[in-house]
C-alpha cells in the first residue's frame, strides 16, 4: 500500500513549535500574516472559480451571491436582503454586456437564463423577508448553477495551458467530466477537473473507463483526515501498463491562480511557496487528491484519496497537503456516503457519467 504525508504529525509539530517561536518575537506580525478570511470550502464553487475564463461581470454577480453565505449561516437578513439587491442591481447593469460577448448561437440560450436568474432574485428577496433559510439556500444553489452554466459558454475553443512534451505518452483530460462513484455504502457524484489537473484528472477517468477501480477496496482510513484506495489486488501498487509492462506514474502537478504555467514534480516548498493556495486546493470534504509515495512525487500511479476536511485541524485557508498533493476534483454529491466509509468498504464501480469526449489517451 502506497502512503503518502506518513511524517504528518512530525510536519505539523514542527510547524507549531516554528509559529510559537516567532510569535514570541515578533506577535504583531503573526496575527497580521495568519489567515483572515473564510476559505472557500462550497465544492461548486470552487469549481466555478476554477475555471479557466475572464468574464469578469459575471464572476462578480457570482461572487456576490455567493458573498451570502456567511449571512446566511449568521441570520443577518437585513444585511441579506442589501445584499441580494446588489445582485439584481448587477444583474440588470451587465446583462446586455455579457450577452454580446457570447458566441450568437448562445445568446438566445443566455436571454431565457438571464430571466429565470431575475426571477431567482426576486424569490430571494421574498426568501429574505420572510427569514426563511432553507428556501433562501435552495434558491441560491438554483441560480449560482445557471450563472455557472452561462460561465462554461466563455471557456476557450482550445485548452488554455501547455503540457511539457516529456508527458506526452500520458493520458489527458482537456476539460471536466462527471463520474458516479459506488460504493458499499452507496453512490457519490464527483466532478473531476482536468482543466487544472489534466495529467491527474486524464490518468484517474482513463482507469475509471476501465473498470480499474471495480472491487477495490479502502486501504488506508483515518478519521477526520483521508480515505484511500486504488490499490489493486496483487503484489502491484498501480497501474501496470500492459504495454510497457511498467507502473504507470503521474507527475505531481498543481496550479496557481493567475500563474501562467502549471507546476509538474515541485512541491510548494520547492518553489517557496508557503502561503499560496492552489486553484484546486484541499478545502473540503470530499477533495479528489492524487497519491503519491514517501521518496518521491512523481510515482503516483492509480492511488487517490477522499480529503475529510475537518474545519478545526484545517484552518481556513492553510493545510499541510496543499503544494504536496494534486487535487483533481470534488464530490458534489453523496457526503452522507462519505461520512459513512470506513476500511472495511469498498469501491464497487467508478462510471463516466459525462466528459469521457475530453479524455485524450496521449499527446
């Protein structure tokens, strides 16, 4: 069985016993540079966010939508109402700008979604004066997947970042797919993300497509912290390659927001990046995440884990996986099977549901 983060309790320790030391010297400075702001931890909107567009009207509506969240949770439905009216406000100030910029056979599409989001908004606000929760969430989730729909049409013809050519015998995923993972304790809908992750996401929905991970079971399970599996039966670790008859590996890859290229085989302390947080990152229950062995991090092979976010031993924003782990996805649905798993589990199938199309098997 492959592990990976085996020195995890030590890193952490560490990193403790190095915070304590400088807040006694320098306290004002820690408190200014820890994290202050919530983590984004909605698997869908990460995923949005994620995207590799810049429909920047868009993306405000959106982010201001999903600004509620916190007010929500808060029962702050005067600030919500505020709020939501800023929405509409957006909403009736860019509509015709985003429309334009749509490809024509979009716009029509685009004018009917438009209307059903400003009717949305006028539920919401309804929502908000009544101070009812559930519907209020209900409706947001509603309108956020239109405005991430109306997203998708201003993804580019082509995809948008460079593979090195020393990977082109590896399999790809240019764009997104949808799998169905069952389980022994039911099904889970993941979305795998191979925009940011093409390497990772084109090795995992390669052998999902192969019915690699029927039958297998969970071979590492600890609580709060991951699931994983991938193991086949046998003396292998990973996928053997019947054409080389070799272990298949999959380099560590990772992006940035706003960084032109995609980091392959370099962790974030490699780079001296200790602050930065991934396009993809560890900020959920339900993270995809790649493994990888102890000595090196491009021997992953066909080993992935389930990241169980706990919010106290993840702060918002900082973990110890991001920058030594890819995440290349997230479950969007079936967290009560998540929370379910254990090591006497199995993975019984993973199917394509949608994306297989995407999938290129090499350069």
């Amino acid at each position: 069985m492959r592990k990976f983060l085996s020195n995890q309790n030590k890193l952490f320790l560490i990193l403790l016993i190095i915070i304590f030391q400088v807040f006694l010297y320098k306290p004002g400075q820690v408190l200014a540079d820890l994290p202050t702001g919530n983590a984004v931890k909605d698997p869908n909107a990460i995923l949005r966010n994620a995207l590799p567009i810049k429909q920047v009207e868009l993306q405000e509506i959106q982010h201001k939508l999903e600004d509620t969240s916190d007010l929500v949770r808060g029962g702050r439905w005067p600030a919500l109402t505020k709020t939501v009216t800023k929405c509409q406000s957006l909403l009736k100030k860019y509509q015709g700008r985003i429309i334009q910029e749509l490809p024509r056979d979009k716009q029509k599409i685009a004018e009917k979604t438009f209307l059903e989001l400003k009717e949305n908004f006028e539920s919401l606000q309804d929502h908000a004066k009544s101070k009812d929760k559930y519907s209020f969430v209900a409706t947001r989730k509603e309108a956020l997947d239109k405005i991430g729909g109306l997203e998708e049409y201003f993804l580019p013809n082509q995809f948008p970042y460079s593979i090195p050519k020393e990977f082109d015998n590896l399999p790809r995923l240019l764009g997104r797919a949808t799998v169905n993972i069952k389980t022994s304790e039911g099904e889970m809908k993941a979305v795998v993300d191979g925009f940011n992750a093409p390497l990772t996401a084109g090795a995992f929905i390669d052998l999902s497509s192969k019915n690699f991970y029927k039958d297998l079971p969970i071979n590492r399970a600890e609580e709060f912290f991951v699931l994983q599996t991938g193991d086949p039966i046998g003396e292998a670790i990973g996928y053997i390659d019947p054409e080389t008859n070799e272990e298949r590996h999959v380099p560590l890859e990772i992006r940035i927001p706003d960084e032109e290229d995609t980091f392959y085989n370099e962790t974030f302390e490699d780079l001296g990046f200790y602050t930065e947080t991934p396009t993809l990152p560890f900020a959920t229950l339900g993270t995809l995440g790649w493994s990888h062995s102890n000595e090196a991090v491009d021997d992953g092979s066909s080993q992935f884990f389930f990241f169980l976010y706990e919010a106290e031993l993840n702060p918002a924003g900082r973990n110890l996986i991001d920058g030594r782990n890819a995440a290349f996805g997230y479950v969007v649905d079936g967290f009560d099977v998540l929370e379910k798993l254990t090591k006497d589990d199995t993975i019984i199938s993973i199917d394509v549901l949608e994306g297989i199309e995407n999938l290129k098997l090499n350069a």
